[in-house]
C-alpha cells in the first residue's frame, strides 16, 4: 500500500514542489526563520502537489494504463479504485490548504489554488489536444517559489521572485521534451501530440539549443540580481555554465544529469 501511495503521489516531484517552495520563503529578506512557518510551506505545498498528482492520476487512467511508463501506477494496476484516489486526494488538499492557511494567510491558499485548478482544468484535458500544452503547464510548476515569497509575508509581484518563478517556467519546458522523446511510442500509443523540436538521436536542434541558452541567462541573472548569495556567485555561474554544457550533450543520460541539475543546484544557493 505504502508504494502504491508513492506512486500516487509521484512522491519526489511533489517533494521537489515543496523544497523549491520553502527556497521561495527563504528568499523573502524578513522571513521568519522559525521551524513552524518553513515546516507548514514544505509540507503544504507537498501536500498540494500530491493532491494534484492523484486527482491527474483519476483523470488519466484510461491513457495511463496504454502507457508503459505509467501503467504501473496505482489505478491501471488495479491497487486503487479512481474512488478511493480521489478521496486520498482530497485529504492532502485539504492538509495543504490548511498548512499554507495557517495564521490566516489566505494569499498562499488561493495561490495553491490556483496552480491546481490550472493544472487539473487546463493543462491536463489541453495537452491530448495540443503539444503546445507544455507552455501553458509550466506556469503551475513556476508557482510554489511565489507561494513560499508569499507565505513569509512578500509581494507576488516583487522582481526577485518573478526571476526565480520564470527560470523554473524555462527549465521546466525542456524538461518535458526529453521526457516526451524517451518516452515517444508511449505517447502516440496513447493518441497525445507531441512537440518534438527535432532531438533526432538526442541531437540538439536550433531551438533546444536556444531555450537551453536562455535557460542558462536565466540562471545567471539570479546572482546578478542578489538572488543568489554574491560569495557563491563565481562558483555558482561556473557550475550553470558546465550544466548548461551537459544539458547541450548528444548522450540522454549526460543530458538528462545536466537538465535535472538545474533546479537542485538553484534551490541549493538559496539557503546558502
């Protein structure tokens, strides 16, 4: 039960929510470093995106069970009834509302909102109609930063933290090639479009190359802006420099090692 669970969840990505929420809350210069406010960003917006992960899972299980990337999950395989994951849905929706809710914060609560609505009830049903989907899904990946600058008590609109939300919006697009292109048979078996920006052989085209170069921009103008920690700064350019070469690399696994860097090492500066 406990694995059906995970893979319910999709436990890491939903992990991964929480973490770059909590570096959104200790961005926020008068945050207050206290285990109570980061635990309940954490844990809320975990909570939200295992939320969003099951109620996907319920819209989807027809096409899940086509796939054989996802047809282990927990309702293709028979561990769960759609019933029964919409329930345990519903459960992390509501602890996450009622974390990121707590101290009458209402903001971060309609701001999680948000991001599920937008990814239950335009991006899932909009990307078995078009490929371009992938533009429209990454805002709701770009959001838990903005409800961790919220939670600690920061303007939504403030630059420094549109910088962090718009440079996970371009990691996040690529992200979603690679996955599509390993996974292409998948894909056409189960009737999804696919953008496909002409990876023949993981061979990167023209336009991989140029998101993977504003990608790498993007990340450097987070220190140039005082996102990042000015000491670290000359450590941390390099770094962006050398995964942004990997992530232009012919080799999947290279490249996958270089795209997946981004966000952990981004997420990494911010505590530091």
């Amino acid at each position: 039960m406990i694995k059906s669970l995970f893979r319910l969840f999709r436990w890491r990505l939903s992990l991964l929510n929480g973490v770059v929420a909590l570096g959104g809350f200790c961005l926020f210069p008068a945050a207050e470093v206290a285990l109570a406010p980061m635990a309940a960003v954490l844990f809320g917006v975990t909570l939200l995106a295992a939320a969003g992960s099951a109620f996907n899972q319920v819209q989807e299980w027809g096409i899940d069970r086509l796939m054989d990337r996802t047809r282990d999950r927990p309702i293709p395989c028979g561990d769960l009834t759609p019933t029964g994951a919409s329930v345990i849905g519903g459960v992390c929706l509501l602890g996450g509302l009622l974390a990121l809710g707590l101290g009458g914060r209402l903001l971060p609560m309609l701001l999680g909102i948000v991001a599920l609505a937008w990814y239950l009830g335009v991006y899932t049903p909009l990307k078995r109609r078009t490929p371009l989907a992938l533009a429209a899904g990454g805002f709701c990946g770009a959001l838990p930063p903005v409800i961790g600058w919220v939670y600690a008590g920061g303007d939504p609109m403030d630059y420094r933290v549109m910088l962090l939300a718009g440079f996970l919006y371009l990691w996040q697009i690529p992200h979603f090639w690679l996955l599509q292109h390993r996974h292409a048979e998948d894909y056409r078996r189960a009737g999804l479009p696919i953008f496909n920006p002409r990876l023949n052989e993981i061979s990167p085209s023209g336009l991989w190359q140029l998101w993977i170069i504003a990608l790498v921009a993007g990340a450097l103008l987070l220190p140039i802006f005082g996102i990042i920690n000015v000491s670290i700064a000359p450590w941390y350019a390099a770094v962006m420099l050398l995964l942004g070469l990997l992530a232009l690399s012919r080799r999947e696994r290279v490249l996958f090692a270089g795209l997946y860097g981004f966000p952990l090492l981004v997420t990494l500066a911010l505590f530091l």
